[in-house]
C-alpha cells in the first residue's frame, strides 16, 4: 500500500558530502512527521534526526550542524544532507514516516529499505 524508497547513498570520502532522498508512494491519505535513522555494522539503529509537517527539526546531539533535514510536502519527500562526514558515519540509513492512508485514517509507522552510506577514502 505504502512504499518508502530511498536514494542517494554511496561511497563518499572523509570531508565529503552526500545528500539522501526518500519518497514515499501508494495509497497515502497524509504524511505527518518523517525522519531518518541509521545503522552503523554492528550497532543498533539510532535516531539521526525527525522532520515535522511543518519543517520543524530535531537531530542527534552528535550530528547537529553537520546534517540537515528537510522535505518537500508536495512530492512526499524528506532529504538528509550529510556534510563534513567521518569514517563513523558509514551506515545503512533508513527512512521513516507515519503515513496514513485512504483505507485506515490513523497514523503508522512506515520504513524504507535503506541505503549504503560508506565514507572511506
């Protein structure tokens, strides 16, 4: 019914900078907050930052100031601008969004499949 599709990973060098896109497609009735997390090998997956409707933004302590998020209502979409990355910011990052859709009008919990960010030189 819901598909979250990101794009926009690869392999970037230290100091580089990659930005991240995630639509979201289907039978979509609205799209409250979106957000991004990521999962480093190894490790659980963490919260890297959430987007409100209205723009509004939060972000990791760790990562404020060098990532962005924002979106694009009109196109269901949420980007992630990663600049002055470090080799510890290699993960799968996952889109996420509380969708509701025309057949159930309550807000879920929708993920995307993720994809590869390796920052290496």
């Amino acid at each position: 019914q819901v598909q979250l599709v990101e794009s926009g990973g690869g392999l970037v060098q230290p100091g580089g900078s990659l930005r991240l896109s995630c639509t979201a497609s289907g039978s979509i009735f609205s799209i409250d907050a979106m957000a991004w997390y990521r999962q480093a090998p190894g490790k659980l997956r963490e919260l890297v930052g959430t987007i409100s409707t209205g723009g509004n933004t939060n972000y990791a302590d760790s990562l404020k100031g060098r990532f962005t998020i924002s979106r694009d209502n009109a196109k269901n979409t949420v980007y992630l601008q990663m600049t002055s990355l470090k080799p510890d910011a290699t993960a799968v990052y996952y889109c996420n969004a509380h969708i509701a859709t025309w057949d159930m009008r309550v807000l879920r919990n929708f993920w995307g499949q993720g994809t590869q960010v390796t920052v290496s030189s």
